[in-house]
C-alpha cells in the first residue's frame, strides 16, 4: 500500500521486454534506504517488485501488459519518473490509500501555469469515479480533484509538489497513469450488488 506522497524522482535507466514480461532499471537514491529485495516501490503509480540492488537504483519485474496500459511504455532512456517505497506500518498517513493498481490512463489537455492547474481527459469508466474535492493518484501523486467536466477533469499542484514531482514538467498530450480512490470502487461494486440482488 501507498500513499501517494512521491518520496524522489528517479529516472529510467532501462525497459527491456522479452514475450511476456521483462525488466525495468531506474536509477534512484532516497527510495533505496531500507529497501530489500521483494519489496515494492511504485514508479509513476505503479506497484513494482524489487528484483535486484545496486548502489545507485533497482531493477523489477515488469510485465508486458503492464507496459502496454501505463505509460511506462511511453517512457524514453533517461526519463524521471516518481518513486515512493510502500507505506511502513509505523509511517505517517500524508495522502490517501494508493494501491498501486492503475485502473487506466489520462492525456494531459491543458496546464495552466499561474494556477498550476492540470486538465485531464479521460475514458468514462475511470473519469465516473472521479468526484469533485475527491482523491486521485496521477503518476503515483496523491491529488484533490478541484473540478470535474463531462469529458476531463482539473486538479492544482502546490508549488512543492510542483518541484518535487514530475506532472508540471509534463505537456499538452502527454499520457499519465490514473488510479481512482479504492473507497469509490468499493461503492460502485456495492451499488451495483445491491441493483442487481435487490436487496
């Protein structure tokens, strides 16, 4: 589990695909402290299995599908992407609950740069569960939804997470990982349930 705090920005050292899975290397520095081999780390929101250590990043697992429905299939040699370790038991709670199980993908429409607003269109089966002044993971980023339209939806980037992250150094047509909040997931299966059994 996470919390959609980004701890540091690594970058993609390399993505090799063979059938249907293969690896990616990142190179990182502050994510490694603590880290052992098993453990997960999210790269852009998405939960990974560390494989291996070295000095300077990991290598993990990915699987070709996982590239083919996220953006790290987008991703070039040299690319920063946001990196958080999973939450410790004893850690503080800063964002909300992140799975690390992207539900799908958003093209940036629009960043406005005075307001850091970002606009984001998405399909309607994820764009549904996205509710104003809710929660959103946007490339593993804990993000307050400020408004939401018929066909996208607008969150504002503090200054801080601005610096600290990698969605305001993105464009207009670039791809992000989305994850809608677990809580409204659950509702929408319990309301469906509920239609369905008439309970």
């Amino acid at each position: 589990m996470f919390t959609g705090i980004v701890e540091e920005t690594g970058s993609i050292r390399s993505l090799r695909l063979s059938g249907s899975s293969g690896k990616i290397a990142i190179r990182a520095k502050k994510v490694l402290g603590g880290t052992r081999i098993g453990d997960s780390i999210a790269v852009n929101g998405v939960c990974l299995t560390v494989v291996s250590l070295e000095k300077d990043g990991f290598t993990a697992d990915v699987m070709a599908e996982t590239v083919r429905r996220t953006n790290l299939g987008d991703t070039k040699i040299g690319e920063k992407v946001n990196l958080e370790r999973a939450m410790a038991a004893d850690g503080r709670f800063g964002g909300h609950i992140v799975a690390g199980h992207i539900d799908g993908t958003g093209m940036i429409e629009e960043l406005r740069k005075e307001e850091n607003a970002v606009s984001i269109k998405t399909p309607p089966q994820i764009l549904r569960l996205i509710v104003e002044k809710g929660s959103i993971c946007i490339d593993g980023i804990s993000l307050t939804v400020a408004e939401v339209s018929e066909k996208s939806f607008q969150v504002s980037v503090i200054p801080h997470t601005g610096e600290e992250t990698t969605l305001l150094k993105k464009k207009a047509g670039d791809r992000v990982n989305l994850e809608n909040d677990i809580v409204g997931k659950y509702v929408e299966k319990f309301i469906c349930e509920k239609n369905t059994h008439g309970a």
